[in-house]
C-alpha cells in the first residue's frame, strides 16, 4: 500500500470508519450467521485490516497498521461486552425467531463470497461440496451430540473454540459465532462475558475471577493466535489455491444453514436423566438455567413457518444492504 493510504489511515475520516467496522465485526461475532469480515467491507477497511494483521504477525510495528489495529479492536471489545448479554437472552427466549435471522444473516455473504469467487472452476464446485459435507457433519453432531452428554466446556474447549471462532475475522462469509453454536459453546461464552461484565460493574472482582478465568481468557488467548497463524495460514493457501479454498469456504457458509434450523427450543430435563455426561440430580436441576436447557425439534404451525419465512429474508437484506452501503470491492486487497 502506498504512502498515501498509510498516512490516511491515520486521519479522523479513517478513525471513524475503523471505529464503526469495529462495532460491527463485534456485534457480527456475537451472532451466529453474519461474518465480522463481511462487516469490515461494509465499512470499507477490509484490506487495509488484512494488511495491518499482516504488518503485525511480521513484526513490523508501522503506526498506521497499529492504528488501525487499535481502533478496530477497542471498538470490537466494547461492542461484544455491551451487546453478550442481550443475545443470549434473545437466542434463549426466542430461538426460533433468532435462527431465522440468523439463516437469513448467513445467505446473505453468499453473494460477497461469489464475487471473490468469479469465474468459478471446477475446483471451486468440488471444494464447495467438501464444506457443504463438513457442515451437515457439524450439523449432525450439534442435533445428536449435544443430547448425547458430550461434554463441551473446559479451558482447552474454550481455547480451540476462539481459536476457530478468530477465522471469522479475515474472511467474509465466515461466521465466527456460528462456529461457536455448532461447538455448543456459543451460549457459554456470551454468559461468562456477561457476568464478566456485571461483576465488574458490581466493583465485585471476586465473581469476576471465575468467568474471566475459565472462559473469557482461554477464549482471549484463542482468538489472538487464531488471527495471526490462521489468518496467515489463510491468506497463503487463498494466494495458491485460491478457487478451491473459495470453494471449501462457499460451502461452509450454505452449509452453516443445516444447523440453523429454527424449530427447536430448550426443554427443561428431569432428575435422573443424563446431563452432560452425568445423572441430574434435584440440586443440580435447581441450579440450571433456561440457556443450559438442552434442545429439541418440534413441529411448526404454518404461520410459525410463514413468520420464520419472513425473518430469514430480513435477515438477508440487512446483510447484503450493509455489504452495499460500505461500496467496498469484494476482491481481497
């Protein structure tokens, strides 16, 4: 990038686009189907992040990258901090409406995804086929898995989780919190960071100690070596294999649609059924909450399917009406 663009990224007009392409890759990581790459587009500073983590991951400390950096992830932070609480709690009470938005949310960087992908090979359709079977795996595994006892938490869950989760920050398209939902972590995560925030609130760092330790932190360390090694892990098989990792990516993101069916909430269990790999006893069912309750599938009405019908296209317009206000060229900068 030329001289120009790095003193520029520097200037108010850069700070308040960095700022908002902050918020919104922070609000995108918070929900499952809408991709904080996508968002930075929107907001126009996809390529210059991208060169920044590049910048950074090569040990080159230059002030516009780390301006950049700084100002897109502060922005990000807030946003996640502000915004875990309200999710969860809306995904919880109303999963059905939440899941038809997210359905929406994710066909929505399918269009972002194809233009980087034109003109398509052979070798995008086959990788395309390859991410739509790993999804209906995942998708598999988080209808029967989770009902299963498959025990999801854990430091070394919780790592890997923002480890995978930290992908979704290079690449439209890629959902960082559906990859979360799929590992049956995503309300986890969003509870520990909103009790983190309470406590801290509360002036009380005791409380905080805990969430902060077993999640947030793990998650933290996950994230931050998931944006410099598959990143740049990313950025070299894209360089020289670019149509079949497209294709690969294409087809996760459809593929995210498998387990993002809308008809399915949270059951309360009964003592002395199997949870999380243990019998439920009467004090552990009194200390559960509504977003630990497993889930199961029902039959919608057909007003429920109309509703949902409705949802899923909100959900697409409001991605692919923020990737067209940004006018930000979808090809890798």
């Amino acid at each position: 990038m030329n001289t120009r663009v790095r003193d520029e990224a520097i200037s108010p007009k850069w700070g308040l686009r960095c700022m908002l392409g902050g918020i919104l890759m922070g609000l995108a990581n918070l929900v499952p189907g809408i991709s904080g790459g996508t968002m930075l587009l929107a907001a126009g500073i996809y390529p210059r992040f991208i060169e920044a983590l590049a910048d950074l991951s090569a040990l080159r400390f230059r002030k516009g990258s780390l301006f950049v950096l700084a100002t897109v992830g502060t922005a990000a932070v807030a946003a996640i901090l502000l915004g875990a609480g309200p999710v969860k709690d809306a995904v919880v009470q109303h999963r059905w409406a939440m899941y038809s938005i997210f359905i929406g949310l994710t066909l929505g960087g399918v269009p972002v995804l194809w233009q980087m992908a034109r003109p398509a090979t052979n070798a995008f359709w086959t990788g395309m086929v390859a991410g739509l079977i790993v999804m209906a795996g995942l998708a598999w595994l988080q209808v029967y898995g989770a009902s299963s006892g498959v025990h999801r938490e854990g430091m070394m869950m919780m790592f890997f989780a923002g480890v995978a989760g930290a992908s979704a920050m290079i690449l439209p398209g890629v959902s960082g919190g559906y990859l979360l939902l799929v590992l049956g972590v995503y309300v986890p995560v969003l509870s520990a960071i909103h009790a983190l925030k309470e406590a801290l609130k509360a002036g009380d760092p005791a409380s905080a100690a805990d969430p902060f330790i077993a999640v947030v932190l793990p998650v933290g360390i996950g994230v931050g070596l998931g944006i410099l090694v598959v990143s740049n892990l990313l950025r070299t098989v894209l360089e020289r294999y670019e149509q079949p990792t497209l294709g690969v990516l294409m087809g996760l993101l459809v593929g995210a649609v498998f387990g993002l069916w809308p008809f399915q909430e949270g059951v309360r269990p009964k003592v002395g059924e199997m949870f999380k790999g243990e019998l439920l006893t009467a004090e552990r069912l009194a200390e559960l909450t509504p977003d630990k309750f497993p889930t199961e599938i029902y039959t919608p009405t057909f007003s429920g399917v109309m509703m949902a019908v409705g949802l899923v296209g909100l959900g697409y317009m409001i991605t692919t009406l923020v990737a067209r206000v940004g006018g930000a060229s979808p090809k890798r900068g």
